[in-house]
C-alpha cells in the first residue's frame, strides 16, 4: 500500500542530505570517485518519499489560494491529542498544554530563557546530539555533562550516581533530557525515566524533555513520555515533539511543546509571545494534520518494519568487521559505531576513514562532536536497497 523503495532524487531539490558540498571537513567533489554516487547517510532526515496523506492535506488547502492571517484548527491540537493517545497511551492532553515551536530546538532555547534567563548551568547526557551542544554554547549556557555508560551487554546506561553528583555540587536547576536518546538510539524504560524523575524532583530540575524521535520505537521497545512518569514530571516537564522526524518534514518546521504544568507554561508562552518569532507556518499545520492521521499511523508502522530491517543488514556487516563496536539501536535510524579499535588495528585515522567511505559515496557523519574520539554516525534512514548498496561499498573497498 505506502511506497518505501522508490528514491527520492532529491539532487537539486534544496536538500542539504546531498548537495552539501563539503562533509566531515572534506569537498565531497574532491573525494568521491566518479564511478560512485552520492548516499546521505548523515543528517537526520530521511530518503523516503512522505505518504500521501501529508500531501493531499497540502495541496487541498493550496487549492485554496489565499494565504492571509490565519488560526490555527482545533482540528491541529485534536490530531496531536489522538496522537498521543494512540501512540502514547496518554490520555491528559487538552488543547492548553499544546503550542507550537517554531523548531524543537527553538522551543529548548525559549524554555531555558525562561528557566535561566541569566544563563547557567544545564545537565546534559553525553555523547549528546549537535544540536544542543550548539544552542546552549550559543546562547551562553555552560554544559555539565554526564556520561552514559555502557553495561556489561554493551548497552547505554545513565549513570545516576554521576548525576546526582553533578546536580548538587553544581546547583542545577535545568536539564536537557533526550528520550528516545541520539545518538545512541537508547529507548528508556520505565524503571529509568522514574529514576531519572525522582532525582530531578529531590533537586528541583525542572526537565527539558526532546522527545521527537518518539515515534521511531523499533524492536518492540516502547516510548514512554517523561511527564508521565511520576507526579513531579508532569508539573515540571516541557516535552518537545515534531513530526519532522517521524515524517521527513524538517523543512517545513512543525515542532510543538507539550506542557502540563500551567504556571511553567505561561511562563513560557508568556515570553514566547512577547518575540513575536514564535509564528506557525499554514501549510506546515496542513502537513501535520495529514500526517497524524490513521494513514500517517499506518505509514509509520510500516516505515517502522524498513528501519529494523536495514538496522538487521547494517549490524550484520558491521560486527562481521573486527575492531568496530556498535549497539542494536532501540530507536531512532541512528547508529553510532565506535571505530577506535578498528583504526588503531589498520593504523588509520578517523579522517581517513571517514573518507574512504566518502570516496565511495557513503556520505557517513563524524561522530566526534557527538562524543568520543573515534566515532561515526550513521542514518540508515533509505530504502532497503540503498542500504544494502551502501554495505557492498563498504565491504568492498573500506573494511
Ligand atoms: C534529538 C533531536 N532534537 C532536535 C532535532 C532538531 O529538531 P528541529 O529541526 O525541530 O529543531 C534533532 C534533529 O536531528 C534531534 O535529533
């Protein structure tokens, strides 16, 4: 019924998946034999064509051609709200908790303006996503990092003993808490989502929870939201969602908070509204109401079944190849290879690595600014036989 094997020729088409010119500090022209093409396997976006459910809902209101001042549906806030209630289980949405944020980073930076508006210290779990390493050095917020360490099985773990730690000798009030984890691909279960909630309630954190790979749950793993996990979380928790990730949208911006706790999102609204930036986009409602929709549900059910196929064919390859570590991801199209051992074995440097991929179109992502000294991130968001294509190059002229 969805179509998950066509691929998008997306050269030309402004997507920066494929006409970046330059990439891990390489000009990809430079690099790339000619033989070989190009397969975007870094940023987090996808390589499929959006279900039309997404579509229809746009072009129907571009039929309409008349795009003056607007507000915005009960219909956006009541597809959020069934959302969540058919994805989530959660049931205590009202149409007050949503807002919108213009990019999910855009509503992390607000939040924190409003919690710290004179800066501070924020808790972050490392290796973190870019993204927030980025927003908190530029908006002046030192970063306490805490490590995720790997247990015997080779799985993510918070370390809570650090944490607490880290919360009390630096007095911190705010943390960024990302659930479903990028870029370890970690799903949190309940026992750790409580336990990270009660040590935030026995310090007063207040928790900026991003959870917008929350859809992407693979392995019958189970997301579960930060506010509802205990008392505390649900008054103390601004949780952040899109359905950029879910359904390829980044470029449209549809990010959205979710705040339950009245006198913390009026804060926050409050100061939102007063930069008069913070302004949703027509059409980019239309493509949300199409894609939360029972069709869009069933798109993402099937995408779900692709991602853990192409994630089965990328550990098969790549724990076939000695010296590189990687983790089955429990979400997220993300995985994170530690490549250290396999570096020092072969005497290669990460770079030259990373271009050996690069030279044969695995257009792969240095994890370094991510964490750790030897690491690459890599999207197996495409369909299957990209995936497949990119583990023969691999095979063949890399590992
Ligand atoms: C954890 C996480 N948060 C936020 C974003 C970006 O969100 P937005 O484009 O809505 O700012 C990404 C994109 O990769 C991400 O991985």
């Amino acid at each position: 019924m969805f179509d998950y094997t066509t691929v998008p020729d997306r050269r030309g088409k402004d997507a920066i998946a494929i006409d970046i010119p330059e990439l891990n500090g390489f000009v990809i022209d430079d690099v790339l034999k000619p033989e070989f093409d190009r397969l975007p396997m870094w940023v987090a976006d996808m390589n499929f064509v959006v279900p039309t459910c997404i579509t229809d809902r746009m072009s129907e209101r571009l039929a309409h051609p008349s795009f003056g001042y607007y507000s915005v549906r009960a219909e956006y806030y009541e597809a959020i709200a069934n959302w969540h209630r058919t994805r989530h289980g959660i049931t205590d949405i009202t149409k007050d908790a949503i807002g919108y944020e213009n990019g999910l980073l855009g509503g992390l930076v607000s939040s924190l303006k409003v919690l710290l508006p004179h800066g501070g210290k924020v808790l972050l779990h490392t290796p973190a996503y870019i993204g927030f390493t980025h927003v908190l050095k530029d908006n002046h917020y030192d970063i306490i990092g805490s490590e995720l360490i790997k247990d015997a099985d080779g799985r993510w773990q918070m370390d809570l003993a650090d944490m607490e730690e880290k919360i009390k000798m630096e007095d911190i009030k705010a943390a960024v808490f990302c659930s479903p984890h990028n870029p370890t691909g970690r799903v949190w279960n309940r026992e750790e989502l409580e336990a990270a909630a009660a040590l935030f309630e026995k310090y007063g954190v207040t928790v900026i929870s991003d959870e917008i790979w929350s859809d992407l749950i693979l392995f019958g793993n189970q997301h579960i939201p930060f506010a509802s996990v205990s008392e505390y979380a649900h008054e103390n928790t601004v949780e952040l969602y899109a359905p950029s990730k879910t359904f390829n949208l980044a470029g449209l911006v549809g990010s959205y908070h979710i705040i339950y706790g009245k006198e913390l999102r009026n804060r926050i609204e409050a100061y939102e509204a007063a930069t008069s930036y913070n302004h949703m986009n027509v059409l980019s409602m239309y493509a949300l109401m199409g894609a939360y929709s029972e069709e869009g549900a069933a798109w993402v059910d099937g995408l779900l079944k692709i991602l853990e196929e192409n994630v089965r064919i990328a550990l098969e390859a790549l724990q076939a190849v000695q010296g590189i570590s990687v983790e089955q991801p429990e979400g997220t199209y993300m995985l994170f290879l530690d490549c250290k051992e396999y570096c020092a074995q072969h005497h290669l440097t990460l770079d030259e690595l990373l271009k050996k991929g690069m030279e044969v179109g695995v257009l792969w992502q240095d994890g370094r600014p991510f964490g750790g000294t030897h690491t690459i991130r890599l999207n197996l968001a495409s369909p299957t036989q990209r995936i497949e294509e990119a583990f023969r190059r691999l095979k063949q002229h890399v590992f």
